[in-house]
C-alpha cells in the first residue's frame, strides 16, 4: 500500500493520468455541469485504500473554465493542501487547434527553513510542474496560492507553447 496520501494520489494519478487520457473532454463537462461529480467520484477513489483517518472530505474540490485565444483551461480547484506537494490547483489546457493536453499543477512547497527549523514561518511557497503525454517540466517557484494567478501563470505558459 502506498503511503501517499489521498490529495497527492488524487492530484499527482488520478487526475493527472485522466486529465492526459481524456482532457479534451473535461471543458464540455465542466460546461454541462457534470465534472464536479466526476471529480467527487475520483477524490472518493483515490483515498479508498487508506485507513479512515488519513481519507480527508472533498470540501473546496471545485471547477471553474477560462477561455483564451489559444486554448481552454479547465481549472479544478481542490481541498486545501497539508503536506508539501500537496496541489491547491490543478489545470488542464486544451489547444484549440491541436487538441494537445497539458496539465498543470500549483504545489504547496517544502519549505526547507521551517524544516530546519532556521524559521518559524511554514510559508506559502509554491513549486508549479507541468506533465504532457511525453514530458514532465518542473516550472520552479508558483505564484502564490489564488486561483486567478495560477490560471494567468497557466495561460501565459501555455500561451507560450513552451
């Protein structure tokens, strides 16, 4: 049994491995009203095979779509992060003309001061990754943790084509 816990197996599997099969599809359901319960189901499955007391609600899971020039994103918003690499957002972006995925996700950091106890202050830091059917790119520092600066930051990389 894996000791990840349920918000990274949802966010870092589940979501993701979905999101490059079948991302495409995610604006529309979104749009029809039909990927919250969709995602509900996902949050559901991704804890099923830990103890009770690591399974954690699916309150704040939420979606939202932001249309650009290029491309559409899909934001999913999750449960607020605990752990580092933990994701407060996910995104998937769906290119107009090429239909090609990506999937991002915004990650609560470690922070390595905290940790060595040179600070008091956990911090809000973020790490932003990107996943494609081919690649994994490690964007480095996020914004901080708002749904309007991770769709921007999501945008003007996707916009990009990097």
């Amino acid at each position: 049994m894996s000791s990840a816990s349920q918000h990274y197996t949802f966010a870092h599997q589940r979501l993701r491995d979905t999101a490059l099969r079948q991302g495409a599809q995610l604006p529309g359901l979104i749009e029809a009203g039909l990927a919250q319960g969709v995602l509900q189901e996902e949050w559901a499955l991704a804890g099923q095979h830990l103890p009770a007391t690591r399974r954690r609600p699916a309150t704040g899971l939420s979606t939202s779509l932001r249309e650009a020039v290029s491309h559409r994103i899909a934001l999913i918003a999750l449960p607020e992060p605990h752990e580092a690499m933990e994701a407060y957002f996910c995104a998937v972006t769906v290119d107009r003309d090429t239909q090609q995925i990506r999937y991002f996700a915004l990650d609560k950091a470690l922070d390595l001061g905290a940790l060595l106890a040179l600070s008091g202050d956990a911090g809000t830091g973020t790490e932003l990754s990107e996943w494609t059917r081919d690649l994994h790119v490690n964007w480095g520092p996020g914004p901080r943790p708002d749904l309007n600066e991770f769709a921007a930051r999501v945008d003007q990389i996707a916009t990009r084509g990097s």
